[in-house]
C-alpha cells in the first residue's frame, strides 16, 4: 500500500491563547485554509479585550480603541462582519497632572515629545526653567543614536531635554501606555515613531517635529483612534463565533498556574490533533519557561531560542478601576480621554 501523502493534508495550527493576537493568528491561519485549533486558559476569548456592565452602560475593561491609522485593525474588524458598527472616540484630547492641577497637554505632542516649543511654553506644564532646559536641546552636541545600536527612552530624553519635561511629561505618557518605566523602554519598541527620525537628527524636537509631520499626513484622511460600537469586548466575541462558523476548534477553561512561580502548561488540549505549527500568542513567561525544556534548537526545532528571547521580555501587572460619577459631582470639566499622573505624585 502507498504511503499517505502528508504533504495534500490540510495542516492543523494550533494558536495557544485566544487574546486578540491569538484570534487574529487564527484568523489568518483559517484564511490559508488551515485547520485551526485556538486554546485559552479562560473561558472567554479576548484576552485584555473585554467588556463589562457598569450602571447600565457597557464600558470597556482593557482597550477601548485601535490606531485608525493602521489599516489592519479597521479591516479585520470589517472581515468579521463589523464593519457597520465602526466608531471613533468623542474626544482624543488628555490632561496631565502637575502644578497641584490637571493640565491640557501641550500640542503637537509625540508620545510625550514636543515638536513645538511654543506650544511646551503655552500649555504650562512645566516651570519657564523646564521649558528653557528643554529648549536647550537646538543647540546642545548631537550625540546620534547609530541605526543599529536601540537605548533606552528615559536617558536620552533627560540628556537632550531636561530632567523636568521627562518627569513630567514623557515618563507619565510612555510609562502609563506601555505599564513600565521609560528608564526601561526601548526607544525602538516603544516609540517606533521617533527612532526613525532620531537616527537622521541631533535634536529630539525636530526629530519630533517630522515624526508629527508624518502622522498629519494620515490623520488629515481620518480620525486617530477607532472602535467598535459595543465595545472592543464584542468584537472578540464575535471572531470567536465566526472562527467557530468556520469550522475551528476551541478549547477553554484550563487554568495557569499563573503567579505561583510553577511554569504554567499551555490550557487544555488539542483534542489529540497533531499539529504541523503551533502559535504561541498567551503571556511570553510560561512559554519561555516550558520551551527551554525542549531539545536543543535545530533547524526543525528552534524553539529553545526563541524562548530565550521570549524570557527577556519584562513585564509587569496592570489593574483596572473603574468609577461611575454623578455629573453634577465633578468639579472639572471631563471632556478628556485620559488624564495622566507623573509617577510618586498624589493626584
Ligand atoms: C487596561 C488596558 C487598557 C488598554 N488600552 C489599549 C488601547 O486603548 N488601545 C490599544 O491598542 N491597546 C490597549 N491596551 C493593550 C492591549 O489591550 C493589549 O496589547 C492586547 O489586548 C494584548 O492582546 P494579546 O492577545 O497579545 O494578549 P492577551 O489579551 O493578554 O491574551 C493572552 C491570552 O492568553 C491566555 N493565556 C495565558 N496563559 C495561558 C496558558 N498558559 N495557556 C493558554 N492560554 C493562556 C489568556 O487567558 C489570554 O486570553 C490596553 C491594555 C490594558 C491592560
């Protein structure tokens, strides 16, 4: 009898974490005709995506909008069916705490970085001293940032513009977006925008001045953010139902072993489907910890590195309060998406 021939077989992808990495990996698996198999240790898929009742509105738990200006949100929200009820946020406007009072950011910001002095001067977010360091940074020795060599935001940000507009500014934006301290962020990884711009420019504010050149371009063709009416919850939900309808599999509900230092086991099981890839798309640690066990890396088998690398990534824990106000109790105008808070001060 003649071997099967494995190679006409549909493959199997089994994607190990139903977060919106993890659904669009299996999306995309399902579109090349891929038997998919999407596991998750909870019972919901979404991940950080969610959505919850709060006074009888739904409000979104994690993320509650995409960059517009990517098209890749805005498409696969369409692919899923959603296309109807795509919306953009009221306001993208936000205020930062300083002087003893909530503040308007200064504009033309880039990600905390200013591409204009008089509008750093206007706001009065920092003192006529932090605003003169700051300034500081036309004139000062270029010291470039070579293409190939990454550093981190916090330090060049403090040589080139002062330790003030760092504290103030740049720390509570980049650190609040990415759950971490700009003293540990890559400037490739978390401010992709400006790295470009830097490598070319002795100075952060023009550097920051084209970087916003740049995003005016596409934002002059729509608005920045966008999401979905219902919240983003919703639309997790739904390319879960639709990879159902699909035809793939899921398998929920096994627990992590999470915190306790033990290395979790990827959730649940592949029903006994043998997999010709598999897509790690849950948290980096439990993969990095469970992948050094495996054999060394070989051409056929490379996961032994990619976990090391995977092991290097730091992260840390995030927590979610959310607040309902009668209108007529809140002193301050609240027409803002977010309002910031340097780290150590009391808001
Ligand atoms: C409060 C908050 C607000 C945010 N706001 C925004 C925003 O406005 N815009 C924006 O673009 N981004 C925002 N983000 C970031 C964004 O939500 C995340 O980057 C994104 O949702 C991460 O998706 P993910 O699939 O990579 O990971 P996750 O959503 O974390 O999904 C990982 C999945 O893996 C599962 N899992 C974990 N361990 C295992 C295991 N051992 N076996 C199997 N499954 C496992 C988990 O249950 C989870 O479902 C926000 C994040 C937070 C926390």
């Amino acid at each position: 009898m003649a071997p099967a021939d494995d190679s006409r077989r549909t493959p199997t992808v089994v994607v190990v974490g139903a977060g919106i990495s993890g659904l669009a990996a299996a999306w995309e698996a399902a579109d090349a005709g891929a038997d998919v198999v999407l596991l998750d240790a909870d019972r919901r898929a979404g991940g950080k995506l969610g959505t919850a009742s709060l006074l009888g509105r739904r409000i979104d738990t994690g993320a509650d909008a995409f960059l517009a200006r990517r098209p890749e949100g805005t498409a696969f929200v369409q692919d899923v069916g959603l296309g109807g009820s795509l919306t953009s946020p009221a306001t993208s406007s936000a205020l930062v705490w300083s002087g003893g009072r909530l503040q308007r950011l200064p504009d033309g910001l880039l990600l905390g970085l200013p591409s204009s002095l008089v509008s750093l001067a206007r706001s009065r977010v920092l003192s006529p001293l932090g605003v003169a360091r700051a300034a500081l940074d036309l004139v000062l020795p270029g010291d470039p940032v070579p293409a190939d060599v990454d550093v981190a935001v916090g330090p060049l940000v403090r040589r080139r513009l002062g330790a003030e507009i760092h504290d103030r500014l740049v720390d509570p934006l980049l650190g609040g977006i990415n759950a971490g301290d700009s003293d540990h962020l890559s400037l490739q990884a978390g401010v992709p925008q400006l790295a470009a711009a830097v490598q070319g420019h002795r100075s952060l504010v023009a550097a920051a001045w084209l970087g916003r050149r740049r995003q005016r371009r596409h934002e002059g063709i729509g608005p920045v953010f966008s999401s979905v009416k219902g919240g983003l919850g919703r639309f997790a939900d739904q390319v879960a139902r639709k990879l159902a309808e699909r035809g793939s599999r899921s398998s929920s509900g096994s627990r992590p072993s999470g915190s306790s230092g033990a290395p979790a086991e990827p959730a649940a099981s592949t029903g006994g489907a043998s997999s010709q890839a598999s897509v790690p798309a849950s948290p980096p640690t439990p993969w990095s910890s469970r992948c050094r066990r495996s054999p060394p890396p070989s051409s056929s088998n490379p996961t032994p590195t990619s976990a090391a690398r995977l092991g290097d990534i730091a992260s840390s824990s995030v927590a979610m309060v959310c607040l309902a106000y009668r209108e007529d109790d809140v002193a301050h105008p609240w027409t803002a998406a977010a309002s910031w808070c340097p780290a150590g001060t009391a808001g």
